[in-house]
C-alpha cells in the first residue's frame, strides 16, 4: 500500500492529529495550535513527531523556543496533506450517510490498528537476508536512512514482504539505549546518530528524550536521570542511538 494510503488512514483513525495541520497554519505556534486543536503541549509534539515520521517528507517545520511556545509551519508536503484532509472532511457525511448501520463504523474502528509503540517509522522493505529461522529485513527511510529488523520467516510470509513493499516499523522508547558520541558500537546493533531535540523530565521515572535525526524524522527514547548525568545529555547536543534489529517490529496495512 502507498504511502497516500497510510496517510489517508491515519486521517480517518486520528482526524484530531491531522486537524493540528490546519491550526498550525493558522496559529504559526506548537502552542497556540494545541490550545486551539484541544491537544496538550505535549500531545502536539507527540503528533508531529508521528507525522513527520511516516511521511516520506516532513509535514511541519518548526523551531524550538519561538514566540508562543515554538514557531512552526507546514512544509510545501504539510500543505499539500491538509489539502487531503480538508477534500476527505467533506467526504466523510457521504460516508456516514452510506453506512446502513451504526455498527458499520463500529466495524471498521475495530478492524484499524493502534499501538503504543512511541517510534512509529515509515519505510521500505530494500532487502532481505535469510538467517536460518529467522530473515534480516533491511529497511530504507527516508534519506536513505537503513533500518534492520528481524523477523521470523514466517512473519516476513505471513505480512507478504518482499523487496519494495512500505511498512511502518514500531519500537517502543524503552528499546532505545543513548550512548556517547565516540562510544563503540555494539556489532549487529542499529546505530544512528541525532541531535537531542527535547528533554522532558519527568517527577519519577525517567525523561522523555526527543533526538531529531538527519532525515527528518524524530526518535524518542527514555533515560533515567543517571543516564542523563553520564552522558551529559542536553538540548542541541550530538547522541548515539542503538536498538537491536530484533526490537524492531514491523506492521503492513490490512
């Protein structure tokens, strides 16, 4: 399936996401736009992070620490989404006026997947290495950026890959270990490279750690407050991020 067609379900599973587009492009601030979409600071961040990443280009453009909370505006892609969501807005009382019954929506949410996973990256399968029970899934985002996942080989059948088909890869934020810049990396390990975005610090627990990677897209991973001291782990500085391929799970459209 198309990336458009990713694109489309999210917009019909989590319209208010994609409205933020409208408000972003309306407001000029991550703030303002989550007041007036109804979504926390955070929430919106959490959008934007989730859109950005399963397009192929980013949606929206922003700034850290801008007037009203962080400047931000859609990208000649951003406008060209909300162009779709606004032509399926109005399709939507046709498709609610087709449903025989009340049930039928009901239906059709229950057979659309949600995950908890935090990483929701948008990919292509670009190749696959047999590893006895179990395949290698190569995996290229965007700017080329490779991705290893390994699956059963049963997996890699029963989800029909094969060299080009899109997925989305899923990896919770606890699977993502920070390391030092110049620390070695772990031999089989994806290792990628990012700029912290944005610490959230939490009251207990650990910190929400939002690193911005190369192509765009936004990992976000959890670092306890002794990982944060060792590291010496702050906004606008360099960090490593590793995730063994077998953390990494993989999800096609129905």
């Amino acid at each position: 399936m198309s990336l458009p067609s990713l694109l489309s379900q999210h917009i019909v599973r989590r319209p208010q996401r994609i409205a933020l587009l409208q408000h972003i492009a309306e407001q000029g601030s991550i703030t303002r736009a989550a007041k007036s979409a109804g979504l926390s600071y955070k929430a919106a961040w959490d959008a934007i992070d989730e859109l950005n990443n399963l397009a192929q280009k980013p949606l929206v453009e922003r700034s850290v620490g801008g007037k009203g909370g962080g400047g931000a505006r859609l990208s000649s892609e951003g406008e060209r989404v909300l162009r779709l969501y606004q032509k399926l807005q109005a399709l939507q009382a046709q498709v609610l006026e087709a449903a025989e019954d009340a049930s039928d929506l009901d239906l059709l949410g229950r057979l659309m997947l949600r995950t908890s996973a935090r990483n929701q990256l948008h990919g292509t399968v670009a190749a696959i290495e047999p590893q006895g029970r179990n395949d290698l899934i190569r995996l290229e985002m965007a700017e080329n950026l490779i991705v290893a996942a390994q699956i059963t080989h049963d997996s890699t059948e029963r989800l029909e890959l094969k060299v080009g088909t899109e997925v989305v890869a899923l990896i919770k934020a606890g699977w993502l270990d920070l390391m030092a810049i110049d620390s070695a990396a772990t031999p089989g390990n994806n290792s990628l490279i990012g700029t912290i975005e944005q610490i959230l610090d939490a009251e207990d627990g650990p910190s929400e750690v939002r690193i911005a990677l190369p192509n765009g897209m936004t990992l976000c991973a959890l670092a306890e407050p002794w990982c944060q001291q060792s590291l010496g782990l702050s906004s606008g500085n360099p960090v490593r991020v590793e995730f063994s391929p077998s953390r990494v799970l993989l999800g096609t459209p129905l």
